[in-house]
C-alpha cells in the first residue's frame, strides 16, 4: 500500500527528504508545509501546501508527515514540530534509504530520517525524530536518544550512547562505550575518547 506523506520544512533537508521519498515504494509526495513558499522546493516541483494550519487537515486526511527541518546544533524547532505532529495524532514515519543498511536487530522509533549509504548496525536503538545523515556509521550496541542529529560522514562506535538532543558534527568519531551528555554540541572533525559531562566541546 502506498500511503500520502506530506514534508514540514521547505529547505535544504526537505529537498534530501523528497530524495528519499522518490526512492521509496510506501510514500507519494504529497507536497511541503511551511511558513511561506520555498524557491528550492518549487525548483524540484514539490507543491506546496500552506502554513502549519493545515497540519490538523492533513492529520485528518491519514496524510503521513515527516519533519523535514534541519538541526544544526540546536534541535527545539524539530522538537517543537514533531511535538505538535504528535499531539495532533499524525503518524510519522521513518523515512530509510534505499541503499541505507539497517539490521535486523537495530530498533528505530518514529519519524527519523536515514539518508543515503548510512549503516545502523547490530542491536542499535534510535529514538524518535533524529536525522542519521549520509553516510553516517553507527555500530553494535549504540543508543541513540530523541531528537538526535548525527551528520554525514561521522562515527559512532560500538556501545557508545548520545543522549537527547545532541548533535554529532560530520566526521567526527565518537570511541566505544561513550556516553555524550544530553543537548550537546559535537563539532565536525571531533574526536571524543572518555565521558564527558561538557554539552559544547571545542
């Protein structure tokens, strides 16, 4: 069964979003949601839908929703949103590469985005709403919590756990067995080797 999605957001994500969407069997594209028109999004001819107050409609119409806003350090906006969806009762699905590798014995919640080459290995668990982005690798046994961005091109390794909230710049390398702090800030290139309670490391 192909079920309509509708994104929320109208940048550079969504546009990776609609990617993913392209790629996949369950979801046609609906269009965008968003506070006002996106030249990117009309570019690549994903139609718009009007401001959040159609949100409650599209609920109401078993419209699927994916929250297709990016999160640079801070993740209250996706929160906020996916928060809202929740609320409402929208069902939010996880949108999955096609050439993403997700095991078996990995575990995703709702409404995260994986993009393309990323690998969830053995026994991971992802929460809700987080963006594993390209590329990115996260090995057996690691916890992901809601709300996460982990970037292209960044490692987390085997039984290390991201709390609430974080983000994981690109490239960075965080060691086995890890635990990084709720809400923190893990800039590009970072490599972190112990526990550390810090939220924004240098």
């Amino acid at each position: 069964m192909v079920n309509q999605i509708a994104l929320v957001g109208g940048g550079g994500h969504a546009s990776s979003c609609v990617e993913l969407i392209s790629q996949s069997e369950r979801f046609e594209l609906l269009g965008y949601v968003a506070p006002e028109k996106s030249s990117l999004m009309e570019d690549i001819d994903v139609e718009f839908l009007g401001s959040d107050q159609v949100l409650q409609r599209l609920v109401a119409n078993n419209t699927c929703l994916h929250v297709a806003v990016g999160q640079i350090k801070s993740s209250d906006k996706r929160c906020a949103l996916y928060s809202a969806i929740r609320s409402m009762g929208g069902d939010l699905p996880n949108l999955v590469a096609a050439n993403a590798v997700v095991t078996k014995t990995a575990s995703l919640g709702c409404g995260n985005f994986v993009g393309l080459l990323a690998v969830i290995n053995a026994t991971v668990q992802v929460g809700d709403n987080c963006i594993i982005n390209t590329a990115a690798i996260l090995e057996h046994g690691v916890l992901i919590g809601d709300h996460c961005h982990i970037a292209p091109g960044a490692v987390v390794l085997g039984d290390a756990v991201i709390e609430s909230h974080s983000f994981v710049g690109s490239g960075a390398i965080i060691r086995e067995g890890v635990r990084i702090a709720r809400g923190s800030v893990v800039p590009a290139g970072a490599r972190i080797m112990s526990d550390n309670e810090k939220r924004n490391f240098k």
